[in-house]
C-alpha cells in the first residue's frame, strides 16, 4: 500500500490552522483592514471570507445539498466566518465517518475562478481540506510585512494532527 | 476505502509547482534579486534555495544518508537549486518504491528550532512536512511577487493539478 496521509489527519491539521488565524485575528481586530488582493479581496476580512465560503459550499457540494452562493454567506463579522468555518468541518467530518461515501466517483462543478472542473470527490475534498492551508500561508507573509507578527508557523511537523 | 492523499500525489503536485516556477525563474531572472523576508530569506533566489534546499535534506534524513550542511550547498545559479530539487525527489521517489520501507518508523529530531511536542515524528509525518513545505512557501512567493508588482499567474490549488486525480 502506497503511504498516505488519512483526511482525518488533513482535517485536523487543517482545522488547527484555522482556529489559530482565527484565534489571532480576534486579538489583532487591526489586521482585517489591512489591504490584500489575495484572490481579488480588498482586505483581510475578505480573504478570510473567501477561505471559509470556499470550505461550505464544497462541503455542501460533496453532500449534496444545494450550494449556497458566495452572495448568500455573510461578509462578516469575525465570529459569523469561524461559524461558517466550523459548519464546513462538520461537514466533511460527517463525510469522513460514512463508509458508504464513493470517493472516487467524479463530479462536475462550477469553480468561483476556473470555470467548469471535473475532479474525483477524493480530490475535491483534498482541495477543500488544503485551500485554507495555501491561503494561511499567503496572509503570513501579507501580516509580516504589515508589521504583525502570528507567532506561529504552519508547517505540517510542527503540528499536533498527526505524530 | 478509507480516503487519503498519498505521498505519491503530494509528490506529483510538488513537482507540478516545482516546475511552474523553475520556468517563470527562467523567464523572468530578475524576480530573483527582489526582496523577500520570508524565512529571513534576503531575496527571492535565498528564499527559493531554502525550498529546494530543505527537500533535499528532509530527503536525505529519512533515507539514512548523511545529511549535507547547508554551507555545503550552492547559492546559485538558479540550475543548481534545481538540481538541489531533483537529487530529493529522487531519493523520495526510491523510498516511495521501497516495500520493504516502514513510513510508521519514527525519527528523532534533535532541532532546537522545533518546538519539544515535534521533536519526535513518524517518517509518514516528516515526507508529508517535506511536500507540503514547498506548497506553501510558493503560496507565500506568489503573493510577494504579486505585491511587488510581478503576478505570476501561479495555480497553487491542488484543484488545479494536472496529475492528481
């Protein structure tokens, strides 16, 4: 068997990196004005909207339920986007505990950049699972050269999601 | 089946960003001498070094084989570093065809950089540390590069990966 890292141990590693942006931002309120670009954002409250929309409505998308549109989610404030955020990963941990899920069915969906993809579920959930992850990254080096510094890295061994 | 993403996927989308921006470096020399900061980087061409820098002795690490110093590898050019690249995706890619190699094994990492919860890790953790390192650093260069003024266009997503399916 080829080795693998388990999505449990990509959720948690993933989720731990949320909480702690979030956790951060809540005790530096300051950063969310800061201007960004990141995916076309205007600040930093934008981009954290966008890394927490992007996590529901994929994970509306792999339950099937109807996707909500990027216009349906609130703008903010900080608390209303760590909601969206924790629903998302209630989402995909209910898809993890299900050992009915087809993983490797393709699907066909709508991206908010590319247009029209086609992906395994597998992959899609991997996507959704490491969006945030890239995203995070981004923002540190946006809040370090703005003066902030987080205190924390996020690299995969300096995490407690997996040993 | 219990869903995972494999290191052999990891591997892939690495090499995917690897080569994105061993071409765009190519094509545009001059990013290399901007200023960085990210991991004390001075320039892009240091910051850069570091990626491929680190996949390399990561590699080495969890292959056994003596770990070179840092001091020991070159600056430049931007070749070199590639090479620095290939020589660890080449030693991951030779573990990664070993059946015989136990990935749950774990490694101590006598590092006073790291925090005393990560001094230990599973070989599994470290290879996935190592694939996942230069994802984010070149999350974090696409956005240096595009506050610069250079956007590079760069599909960082595993979305948007080619051989992940």
């Amino acid at each position: 068997m080829t080795p693998a890292l388990s999505f449990e141990e990509l959720l948690a590693w993933s989720d731990e990196s949320t909480q702690r942006w979030f956790q951060f931002l809540a005790e530096n309120p300051a950063v969310l004005d800061l201007p960004c670009g990141i995916y076309g954002t205007s600040n930093v409250l934008g981009l954290v909207r966008h890394i927490v929309v992007v996590e529901m409505r994929h994970g509306q998308r792999l339950s099937g339920e109807t996707v909500s549109t990027y216009e349906q989610f609130p703008g903010g404030p900080l608390e209303a986007l760590l909601d969206l955020h924790n629903e998302a990963i209630a989402h995909f941990r209910k898809l993890l505990a299900d050992s009915t899920q087809d993983w490797a069915a393709e699907m066909e969906f709508t991206s908010l950049t590319a247009g029209t993809l086609r992906s395994s579920r597998r992959k899609l959930l991997a996507h959704s699972l490491l969006h945030a992850v890239r995203h995070w990254a981004q923002l540190s080096t946006l809040t370090r050269a703005a003066g902030f510094s987080t205190g924390f890295a996020g690299d995969l061994l300096l995490s407690s999601a997996l040993q | 089946m219990t869903p995972a993403i494999h290191l052999n996927d990891l591997l892939s989308w690495n090499q995917e960003s690897a080569d994105f921006w061993k071409a765009h470096f190519d094509a545009n020399p001059a990013l290399l001498a901007l200023p960085c900061g990210i991991d004390n980087a001075p320039n892009v061409q240091e910051f850069v070094r570091h990626i491929w820098m680190a996949e390399l002795r990561w590699a080495q690490l969890l292959a056994g084989l003596p770990v070179t110093a840092r001091t020991d590898l070159p600056a430049g050019p931007l070749d070199a570093l590639f090479d620095l690249h290939q020589q660890g995706v080449k030693i991951l890619c030779t573990l990664l065809n070993d059946p015989s190699y136990d990935w749950d094994k774990t490694i101590e990492l006598d590092y006073d950089w790291l925090p005393p919860h990560a001094r230990t890790a599973t070989r599994l953790k470290i290879a996935g540390h190592v694939l996942f390192h230069g994802q984010r650093h070149w999350a974090q260069l696409a956005t240096l590069v595009r506050v610069t003024g250079f956007p590079s266009d760069f599909l960082g997503d595993l979305i948007f990966s080619a051989t992940v399916k």
